[in-house]
C-alpha cells in the first residue's frame, strides 16, 4: 500500500513546485522528500552532496594504485558504485 501524500506548506517541489509532498527517508542527516505530481526527490534548502573534480582524481588515482572499489569509497565517504562509474566514465576497466 502506498503512503497517501500530504500537502506541505514549507516543502516545495523543486522540478514542478507542487506542495504534494511526502517523506521519502535520508540522506546524510536531512530529511528527503518525494513529490506526489512528479514523483521527483529532492532535498529542501539545497542540492545533494556531489563530489568535485579533485575528489574523483584521487579516488580514480587510489583505485589504480591497486585499492578496491570499496575501500576507495570508505575513504572518500562515496558508495562503491559511484568510485566505479568514476573509473568508467576515465576510461579505466574496474
């Protein structure tokens, strides 16, 4: 059974700016929310956190000196999935 959406005067849908918004978990800390018109999540007062050029070079640098996937992700603070679409997207084989 899905959860009924509610609407929210202090969230707004960002993509289509709905106030039919439910709770939709977690990321890091902050509450995330999912449109019920749009069905679009997003995080309110600002974007999710991305990492920068700089990061993805030394993930891509420690992956290649021969560390896993998952330990380049341990010590970044990325998932594993992520450190592998950075290695794909260089050119590199993970």
């Amino acid at each position: 059974m899905a959860r009924a959406r509610v609407y929210r005067h202090d969230v707004r849908c960002p993509g289509c700016g709905s106030n039919w918004m439910r709770k939709d978990g977690f990321s890091g800390s902050r509450q995330a929310y999912r449109c019920g018109d749009c069905r679009r999540r997003h995080l309110p007062g600002g974007a999710y956190l991305r990492p920068g050029p700089e990061v993805k070079e030394r993930g891509i640098d420690l992956y290649l000196e021969g560390n896993s996937l998952s330990a380049v992700g341990r010590i970044l603070g990325y998932s594993a999935a992520a450190v592998q679409g950075w290695v794909k997207k260089r050119g590199g084989k993970p």
